[in-house]
C-alpha cells in the first residue's frame, strides 16, 4: 500500500484512534468507573450540542483563520496542507477523521484521564502527544501554547457539560479549521496552476 494513499492515512488513523478508545475502555473496567460517570451529563443533550457546536465553530475558525492568515503560522499551515493536499482529503474526509478522533480521544483524554489527574495536566498531555510543543520549531510551539488553551477550554467543557460538549466542541473545531486549511491550499493550488 503506498504510503501516500487515502486508504493508508485511514488505516493510520482507524488503528491510533483504536488503541486511544480501547486504552480509555480498559481504564474504564481497570478502575470500575460507570460509563454513565464518564458521559458526566452535567447539563441536558440540547446545551451540550448547542454549546459544543457552538464554540468548536467559532474557535474553529479563528484557529482556521490565525493558520491561514497570519504568516508567523506559515509553518503549521504547511503541514496541515501537506497532509490536506498528500492524501487528497475531500470534506466528508475531513469530517470522519475528525469524528474518529473527537469520539476516541475525549473519551480517553476527559472521560479517563481528566477524571484521575484534572484538566491542566491532560490538556498537557493531549497538546505533547499531538507534537505542538517542538523545541525545534518555535512558531510550531507558539501555536502549541494556543491549542494547550483550546484543549483546557474542551476539558472545562467536559468538566461544566458533560461529554457530549467536548466531543461536538473537538469535531466541529477540527472540521472548521481543517476546512478553512483546505480552501487555503486549494486557493493557493489554483493560483501556481494560472
């Protein structure tokens, strides 16, 4: 299989984003906490939905637009481009990748690991395993700083909401912002192509 294939970067991320759900369900039986516990249904469905979607767009966007916009960023805009243009991501692409992710890695990220060592320390953990803190890249790690901010602002929303906030706050962000990347790319494609 190249490794440049669609169907290469979906089995990447089917088997990472498996191992983070599977780790986060082995936590949950290790420690014998109720599912119904790690949904945390603070506030109804209808707040959660409305507040995830809410927040994960607008901040979607700003994220979306400092990347694509602001030229001290120019390096994260290449890689999430490179990735965008390597593997020919359409939207319906962009949005299962990010659904895949939001569901798995909130349930281990707040659902396990928020509950045993608080949201700071997580949303640390979160930003480190994502590679956004790299010494060698200071615009990389300026950025880091910000999604270190938007991955707390998840955890209290987990922590205030409940789960379903967090995982529409994650999915609608990662689409917004992967898409906003997208047009970029595809703007600047046709620009070179005239």
């Amino acid at each position: 299989m190249d490794k440049t294939s669609k169907q290469f970067l979906y089995l990447i991320n089917t088997a990472l984003e498996l191992v983070v759900l599977i780790s986060a369900l082995v936590m949950f039986h290790l420690g014998k906490v109720p599912f119904k516990l790690v949904l945390n249904q603070v506030s109804p469905l209808w707040i959660q939905i409305a507040a995830g979607a809410a927040t994960g767009l607008v901040i979607g966007i700003l994220c979306g637009w400092l990347v694509t916009r602001i030229s001290f960023f120019e390096s994260v805009l290449e890689l999430i481009r490179d990735m965008t243009v390597k593997y020919r991501l359409n939207y319906l692409d962009i949005v299962i990748i990010s659904l895949t992710a939001a569901v798995c890695e909130e349930f281990l990220f707040r659902g396990a690991l928020q509950r045993l060592w608080g949201v700071w320390p997580v949303s640390v953990l979160f930003i480190l395993l994502h590679g956004y803190f790299n010494p060698r890249n200071l615009k990389m790690t300026a950025y880091g700083v910000i999604m270190l901010a938007l991955s707390a602002l998840i955890g209290y929303s987990y922590k205030y909401l409940g789960m379903y906030a967090a995982i529409i706050f994650h999915f609608v962000f990662d689409v917004a912002a992967m898409s906003m990347v997208k047009i970029k790319a595809e703007d600047k494609i046709r620009v070179q192509g005239l």
